[in-house]
C-alpha cells in the first residue's frame, strides 16, 4: 500500500490531505506505470480561491494533480479543467491528463518543468518570446474541439460587457461586419505568462485551463495581443506583427492572421476607451 508524505503542514492542506490519502495508492500505480507500493510524495505548491495544485512524486516519476473546492467556482473550475484537458490529451500543447474524480474535484496530469514564459520574457527578447506563442496559439487552434456558428465579429461583440460601442471607433464597425466568425473552439480564455510553461527554453506549454470555454476562433489570440502589449508598450506594433507571424508560420485553417491583427487592434482600443469612459 503507498504512503503519502506531505512536505508542508500549510492550512491549505488540512481539507485537501484526506482526499489525498485516500487516493494516494491509486494515484501513485498511475503515475508510476503499474508499479505498486511505492511512496507518494506530495508537495503545495500554489493555490487560489477555488483550487490547491500539488506536484505528486513517486520513484522518479512526478505529476501534478489539481484539487478544486466545493465552491461554486471551485465546481465550475473542476468541469472546465477536466474537460479541457480530456479534450486536448495527446496534442502536445497541454499537459498529459492522466486521471480525474468527479465525486472529489481533482484532475491528475503530468508535471511540466522549466520556467514560466513569465520568468524567461523580457524586453530583450519579447519579439522572438512573442513569435513562439503565435506558433503555440495556431497549434491551440488546430487541436482544440471546434463547432460551426454563424454571425461576424460587429455583432459579436456588440454583446460583449467591457469594450466601447464599435461606432465610437472610426470604420471598426462596418469592417468588423465583414469578418465572420469562424466557428466556436475551446479557447483557455487565460493569457496571463505565469500559465505557460517553457520545459526546454524554446517549447510552450500551456497550463491552467479554469476559465477555458467554447468562444469564437481566434480570441486567445486577442487576448494574448492584450496581455503583450500591457506588459511591453515599448515594442508597440512590433509585438502584433510577432504574434500574427508565428500564428501564420503554423496555421493551415480558414483563419487569417491579418484579420485576427486587426481584430486585436479594435478590442484593445474599444477595452480602453470603456475604461477611460467608466
């Protein structure tokens, strides 16, 4: 029978440790590939108001399984985890799911190492950081489930909380209107750098699926645009220019970076201009 051994006492544990040891046999034959009996070394290493995330060891084989609480967003966080995870497993731009349980809200994986893309990007090398996560956004795309839809970008997001009114924003309108929506795709809905991993100093991973849902295709990428450009201004246009062209260096579906470029422009700036009217 495996034992369980936790590195930390933290409050944060005293919920999450009988489920823990409850599963610890199970979870430590999975991660050790059918070996039996063997310790299972559980470590906290972050947490937020809805989830607890361990790093799981056993010999030499280590995962990462994810406890959500009961909250009602520690529910909905667990539904969408699991079922971003299942949904992208052997795709390569997610860790591996390895297990989950409904009845107590964990999702097993395996554990990415490395540094996060927050770690290793500055403004030195925000330009070729930035074309790296455009190759991974087109692969996201090519890999996540996707759903026809109809409609265009204008009435999208006309119904969209938090932009301006497209018609304060000269032409965004009308050339939004002539820009469809390419169907509706798992999107991770998350572009902050700490929830990608960089195992190798040049791959991406991408971790942290809680907010994932279906959204029109191409709005990672808008979301991403946003989070580059609050974080490096300096590099201004550049940054989209990187982005666009490592979306396209890999992307062979109907989506065109140019029309996704000017999507992110009309977002950033409609984002913007609600703020400074609110």
């Amino acid at each position: 029978m495996a034992m369980a051994y936790f590195d930390s006492a933290a409050d944060r544990l005293r919920a999450a440790q009988p489920i823990l040891e409850k599963w610890a046999e199970e979870l430590a034959h999975i991660l050790g590939r059918g070996d039996i009996g063997g310790a299972l070394r559980i470590t906290l290493i972050k947490h937020n108001t809805a989830s607890d995330s361990f790093r799981l060891q056993t010999g030499r084989h280590t995962g990462f399984l994810k406890l959500f609480n009961k909250s009602e967003e520690g529910v909905e966080g667990y539904r969408r985890e699991r079922m971003a995870l299942v949904a992208l497993k052997g795709s390569g731009v997610a860790p591996r799911h390895l297990a989950h349980c409904d009845a107590d809200g964990f999702v097993l994986s395996e554990f990415i190492g490395g540094r996060t893309l927050s770690e290793v990007i500055s403004s030195n090398n925000a330009l070729a950081w930035t074309r790296r996560l455009g190759v991974w956004l087109a692969k996201m795309d090519a890999k996540a489930p996707a759903e026809p839809c109809r409609g265009n970008w204008a009435e999208y997001l006309g119904r969209y909380r938090g932009l301006a009114p497209l018609g304060d924003i000269a032409g965004a309108e009308d050339a939004l209107y002539e820009i469809p929506l390419c169907g509706m795709a798992l999107a991770r809905c998350d572009a902050s750098f700490t929830n990608w991993m960089v195992p190798d100093m040049v791959t991406l991973k991408g971790v942290d699926y809680e907010r994932a849902e279906m959204k029109p295709r191409g709005w990672d990428f808008v979301l991403a645009y946003q989070a580059l450009i609050a974080r490096f201004p300096e590099h201004g246009e550049a940054l989209l220019e990187a982005l666009a062209d490592g979306f396209a260096s890999q992307h062979r579906g109907a989506l065109i970076a140019d029309e996704l470029s000017y999507l992110a422009r009309i977002v950033l700036c409609a984002r913007l201009e609600h703020k400074q009217a609110a």
